[in-house]
C-alpha cells in the first residue's frame, strides 16, 4: 500500500494498479488492504501482508528474475528479500 494517502488513497491506488498493468511485467506482487480492494480487477498476486507475501515469494523460484520493490516506509518490504 501506499501510506497517507487520505481521501485519494482508492483513486491513485487504482491509478498505480492500472499503470503497472501496461508494463506486462512476468507477476506483479501488491501488498495491503488498500490495493487488495482491487484484487478482482487485475491479474496480479495480492496479498494482506507482507509476511504473507514473503511466503509466497519464497517459494517461487526467481532465478534470472528482477525484483523490483516499492512500498510505503511503514511496510517495510525490504523484509521480503531478508535473510
């Protein structure tokens, strides 16, 4: 998710989601409630946590794959690729 957002949150979290689509990246991999809300509209891996998201991950064989991060500071998903 996209911390602090207030009354915009929904609308630029659809706009990030629809702007990603257009990348035809191999998974895209979104993280908290505030994308989650979009989960039926796109084909994309959502996930209420990031612990969740990590156990997903680390089942997933990502040889000679690029993994790109963003996330709000408060979500700390530089765990996502810690030892």
């Amino acid at each position: 998710d996209m911390l602090e957002l207030g009354d915009a949150s929904a609308f630029e979290h659809e706009s990030m989601l629809r702007k990603i689509a257009g990348c035809h990246f191999d998974w895209v991999v979104c993280v908290g409630s505030a994308f989650g809300a979009f989960k039926s509209d796109f084909d994309f891996h959502f996930f209420a946590t990031r612990d969740e998201a990590k156990l997903w991950l680390d089942e997933q064989s990502l040889i000679d794959y690029t993994l790109l991060i963003k996330g709000s500071r408060g979500l700390a998903l530089e765990k996502l690729i810690a030892d």
